[in-house]
C-alpha cells in the first residue's frame, strides 16, 4: 500500500508509527509499501528508498516498533521498471534517471488493450544493467536481514519490472530471457538464486504476481490456463521462492473456467507452496471503485473468505485498504466488532 511517507526517500516518525499501529491491531505479517531498490526503481521522491545509511537507519527504526508490537514485517523489493515513467503513474520522479525495462517497451499507459502498438517509454536494458540490478536485490535482501527483518517480497506483479519480464507484450527480447512461459521468469530466477545464494535457506522469499497490470488493465491473463501456471510456477519454486502472493481483483473471483479456485488456489495447489489470496477484503468495492463515493468502500463481513480458507484453498490472507482507516482491522474483525469499522476513502489515506 504505497504511503508516500518519506520525504527524500527517507521515512520519518510517521512510518514509523504507521507500521507499529499496524502490529497493535492485530496483522500477523506486515509487508511494507514498495520499497525502491535503487534510484531507477523508484516511482519518485516521496518513495521509501532501501539503501542508504540514512534510509536504512530508518527502515531499522521499522522494524523494531513492529517487533515490539508483537508483529512481524518483511520490505517489499520494489522496482517499477518502465512503469516509473508512465503517464499520469509517477510521483515527482526524477527525469535524469533513466526509466528501465526488458525491452523499452509499455502498452499505452492510459488506455491498454491488447494488440495495441505499445509505446516506447525507456531504455532497454542491457546485461550489464541487469546484472547490476540483480546485486542491487542481493544488497536489498542482505540488508534487510541484518536489520532483522522477517524475509522480503520481491514486487513482480502489477507490470513493474519482474512482471515487465513475465509478459509477453513488454518483454520483446531475443536472448536467454525471453521465450516460453517458463524462460521469462529467467530475471526473476536469477535474482532469487542470489538473493538465496546471500542469505541462506532459513531467511523467508515471497513472491508477488498478477494477472492484470497497470493501469488498472483488469482484462489481462499473461496466463491463460494451469498448465501455462504451472510453467510459470515451477521455475520460481526451483529458485527457492517460499510463497507466493496473488494479487487479484477480487479475492472471490474463480481464475480458470471449470473450477471456483481462485488464483492463490490454484497456485497452492501447483506448486505446493503457501500461498495469499488478496482483493477486495473486508470492502464492498473492488480496487479502484467506491473510494470518490461520498459513501465509500464499506466493510463487509468476511464470511466467504473464511469458507474459501477453511476448505484449504490457501493458507494466508492480504489485507490491503480495509486496514489503512483501520490499523486495528484484525483486533475488531476477532472480537465481531464489525460495526466499529470506517469505511474507505482517498480522503482517510493519510489520516490513520
């Protein structure tokens, strides 16, 4: 949940105790807002940065308040790619760095439908930059567990750079990192194995993928079938990813004709791997609706999702926006003081 906290990419008291608010209400797991893994993956100056002694002191700070609260939390590796550069997508980025992806390329930013001539937005990256930015990751996730953080997710859902490399219509290359299903995840397997490599096999990985892509492109499906799941799935679990994170719509909706499994059922049952189902939860809007509405996204009951986790479809949840005008969501949900929860809006963003 992008905060824009952190004036300079550093983030200040009101992270802090953000966070901390967070693991008092009861979340389990926090996993951070997207965190730039280096100046080229940040989508602007109010991003949290990952590096940097300042930056990280900070992080340090983070981690501790959570801790203390009893909760646990992992960064979430963030680099947005060519999505950094996009229209009406950034957030005062710096235009002296270059916007980076795996061939230059992003559909219309505004307007994205499939076949559309994608424009060109960036540089392509070069191995050079590619190695470079694999050992960025490395110092991401080495640093992340001398600070005693819990694991790390590394973002590559969404159409930031990991995803750039997953789908077909961003990644355009003509070497080891494109082709089949399977070959696109090259990148992403090469960056987990040094990030594996670096910190052992006890320091946790998640990974965090989509379908849909931005902006708000909702129609996407980079895979099609479980079988074509299943191909973009074994490679990341061979890499040593120890769970995956689904991102969805809604956390309700079937993801393959045949079946109501969701995306993170389906996912746990391929690859064997805990998995979190994601969208919508706890809100009667989906992403991107309701928020303007005088009235809002109201909270809901969660009665269906606790069907869909009891019947062992996956084994952990994401809540995203419920929380944000309720840090204490969990606390409330448990006690079945439901009628205590705010609704949300663009405008309850920065308050709580």
């Amino acid at each position: 949940m992008t905060r824009g906290f952190s004036p300079g990419g550093i983030p200040g008291q009101k992270s802090i105790d953000y966070y901390r608010r967070r693991a008092e209400g009861g979340v389990g797991l926090i996993i951070t807002e997207g965190v730039a893994v280096n100046p080229e993956g940040s989508s602007g100056a109010s991003i949290p940065n990952f590096f940097g002694d300042e930056a990280l002191a900070q992080w340090k700070l983070i981690a501790d308040a959570v801790h203390q609260a009893g909760g646990r939390i992992m960064p979430q590796l963030w680099h947005a790619g060519l999505v950094r550069g996009g229209e009406g997508l950034s957030f005062g980025i710096d235009e002296t760095i270059p916007s980076l992806g795996p061939s230059g390329f992003y559909p219309n930013l505004v307007n994205v439908k499939e076949g559309q001539p994608p424009y060109n937005v960036g540089r392509t990256m070069t191995e050079a930059d590619i190695d470079r930015t694999i050992d960025d990751c490395v110092r991401f996730a080495e640093s992340a567990q001398r600070l005693g953080f819990d694991g790390i997710q590394l973002h590559g859902a969404h159409g930031y750079l990991f995803d750039q490399f997953f789908w077909s219509a961003t990644n355009r290359r003509s070497d080891r990192y494109n082709g089949a299903i399977g070959e696109r995840t090259c990148f992403a397997v090469e960056t987990i194995r040094a990030i594996r490599h670096r910190v052992g096999p006890d320091f946790p990985l998640c990974l965090r993928f989509s379908q849909w892509k931005l902006p708000q492109n909702y129609g996407v499906r980079m895979l099609a079938t479980p079988q074509e799941l299943e191909q973009f799935l074994e490679p990341l679990v061979d890499a040593g990813i120890d769970f995956f994170d689904c991102s969805t719509r809604r956390f309700w909706e079937p993801e393959f004709p045949g079946s109501d499994l969701n995306l993170a059922g389906w996912t746990q049952r391929i690859s064997g791997r805990p998995a979190v189902a994601v969208g919508s939860v706890g809100l009667s809007g989906p992403l991107m609706t309701g928020a303007r509405s005088p009235d809002g996204a109201q909270p809901v009951g969660i009665d269906k999702l606790l069907a869909m986790l009891e019947r062992g479809d996956f084994d952990l949840v994401g809540v995203g926006r419920a929380l944000i005008p309720n840090p204490d969501w969990p606390n409330k949900v448990r006690a079945g003081r439901d009628d205590e929860l705010r609704p949300y809006t663009t405008h309850t963003d920065d308050l709580y």
